[in-house]
C-alpha cells in the first residue's frame, strides 16, 4: 500500500511540477499600455471594439499600470494594440476572459468594422498550448476563407473556437422519393456507411421507389409559470384563447427568428401554476432552441406589459409538458417535431 502511494505521488509531481515551473519562469509581461482617452462612455461605445486589425491605432496617452486604472473596457477596446503574446498573458492572468474575444468581435462586426477574426483563434490556441499537454497544432484554422466562416460561426454554431475538422463527403442514390430522384450528401468518416446506404437506395429504386408524406409538423416547448393566485393562472389562459392576444404573443415570438412559426398554445392550469405548450414550425431545424428562444421573449413582453401580468413568475423553461427525451403519451397523441409516415 505504501509503495502504492509513493508510486502515486512521483507521477503526480512528474506531470504537475514541469508546468508550474514553466509558469513561474514565463518572463512576466510590464502592465502599462497606451489608452485612447475618451469624454464619454458613449466614446468608447462608438470606437472599434475588438481585435480590429488596421482599422484604428492607439494613440498618445500614456497610462499608469493596468490595475490602477480599474477599467476593463478600455482594456478589451485596446486588444488590437497588444501583440499576441501580450493578450494571452493577460487572459493567463485572468485580466482578461479568452471567451470574450469572441463577444468583443461580435460587437465589432455589429458595428460594421471589420475585425480580424482569425487572431482570437490564434490567441486562444496559444493560450491554451501553455495549460494542455500534447499538440493541437495539427487541428487546421487558416487554410480557407476564415473570415467568412467565423462570422457564421460566431454566436451561432460554437463557442471558444479553435479550428476545424475536416469531414470527407460522399453520396447515396439515386433515392426515389415521391417520383423523383435525389442523390443524398452524406458527412462520416464511418467505412462502408455510404456505400451500404447506397445499396439500400439502389432497391427502393429498383422496387419502384417510395412514397413519403409529412402529415404534421410542430416542436413543442412547454414552460411553466406561476401567480399569486389560481384565478390569476385562469386568467393567463383565458387571456391566450382570444384570437386577437393570440396574435400578439404570435408576433411577439416569431420577432426572434426567421423560419418559426408559432401555431398554436395548448393551456394546462394546475393551481397556481400554468402550464404553456407552444407547438412551432421550424423549417428544416429541429427547432428547440429556436423555440425556447422564442418563448423567452413571449415573457419577456408579457411581464414588461404593466396592464398585463406582472405578478407572472417563470418557474421553468421546461416544465415537463413539452415533452422532451422521454415517452410520452402527449406526444403520442398530439405528436412533437415532424410525423412522417412512408
């Protein structure tokens, strides 16, 4: 037992003690930089926010140390004054968040400039090289139009980017659907996946095709809410069966996203609690974040709204009516998502 824990303790200061010596020995960066002073808070709401390359240099104004100035948000207008290694020692020392390279870009971009996207994946892959063992290098970030794709990316689709991974594609078909023919792009680097889908598409072919109708279409996100009172919550419901509120709690929601479309909202009051199944189309996404999204602002307006319900208290986004990654019977009955049947 005692060599057992000896054994233990070696590897433990074998992979620990070479990165806190590393650390320590780091040649400490000097905290003083040059600030752009301003008049106004609206000064630096209007300046270039971010790492926008070329777009506006520092100028003259010389401050005293970081940490003497208490203002975060000079600091993250001031990036693109820093070089790299600069930055990621500050986000090594917790002056600065790596995530907010990317909500300091997205500002940037609102604002019409044109940032250099690129350089806070550059930054966040250095920053992290110094606190992960093994190589990242290998993982590709530069070798296409970087630019374009970030901004997709961005506040989208991931968060603390550092690269991408190439996918090979291949296709499947012809598939014979409803009479016509489609050949069907297929991302995997499974073996044999595509080419057995492809024989599978081969015999519905050969067997004269297939026939496949959508006979109905709506996510469900079910949020519940609470009042001071069950007349209060019979009231809400009431309130949403009038065509004319309907509507405007329709309007309300599809503010948020261009492809949902609310349908309808199912009611359920349960004492002081209500419960609202919004049921949404959702294009070709599966929808639930489009839909809870849109639920949000739904109660958002509805409590902003004095004459409305502002004892309104949202107790989940989720209450368990949707219904989500369980059976169901309401689901079976009324049906979630898409209903195909072929």
């Amino acid at each position: 037992m005692i060599n057992f824990v000896v054994h233990a303790v070696v590897l433990f200061l074998q992979s620990v003690l070479p990165q806190f010596l590393r650390r320590q020995t780091r040649a400490p960066i000097q905290r003083c930089f040059t600030f752009r002073t301003f008049a106004s808070s609206d000064d630096i709401d209007d300046d270039i926010i971010g790492l926008a390359g070329g777009d506006s240099q520092p100028k003259a104004h010389i401050s005293s140390q970081l940490h003497g100035s208490g203002s975060q948000s000079v600091l993250l207008n001031q990036l693109s004054g820093l070089t790299d290694e600069q930055i990621v020692q500050l986000v090594q020392d917790g002056e600065v968040s790596q995530y907010k390279l990317e909500s300091e870009i997205k500002k940037a971009i609102e604002k019409g400039h044109a940032p250099d996207c690129a350089r806070a994946v550059r930054i966040r892959r250095l920053w992290l090289g110094q606190d992960v063992e093994g190589d990242h290098g290998s993982l590709p970030f530069t070798e296409f139009n970087y630019e374009s794709f970030y901004r997709e990316v961005l506040g989208k689709a991931c968060e603390n980017v550092i690269g991408y991974v190439p996918i090979p594609v291949g296709f499947a078909g012809p598939l014979v659907l409803n009479g016509s023919e489609h050949y069907v792009p297929m991302a995997t680097t499974e073996g044999a996946l595509v080419a057995s889908t492809n024989r599978g598409a081969r015999a519905i072919k050969e067997a004269g095709g297939a026939t496949a109708h959508t006979f109905r279409d709506g996510m469900t996100r079910a949020p519940v809410v609470q009042f001071p009172s069950a007349s209060r919550a019979v009231a809400l419901k009431n309130w949403l069966d009038v065509p004319e509120n309907f509507a405007r709690i329709k309007a309300s929601f599809e503010s948020t996203t261009r492809f949902g479309k609310l349908q309808k909202i199912n009611t359920v009051v349960a004492g002081r609690q209500c419960h609202l199944r919004f049921v949404c189309s959702t294009g070709d996404a599966m929808g639930m974040n489009m839909v809870s999204k849109g639920c949000l602002q739904v109660f958002d307006d509805l409590k902003e709204a004095s004459d409305l319900f502002p004892d309104l208290e949202m107790l989940s986004l989720s209450g368990n009516y949707c219904t989500d990654k369980k059976p169901s019977a309401v689901n079976w009955v009324e049906g979630r998502g898409k209903s195909v049947v072929c």
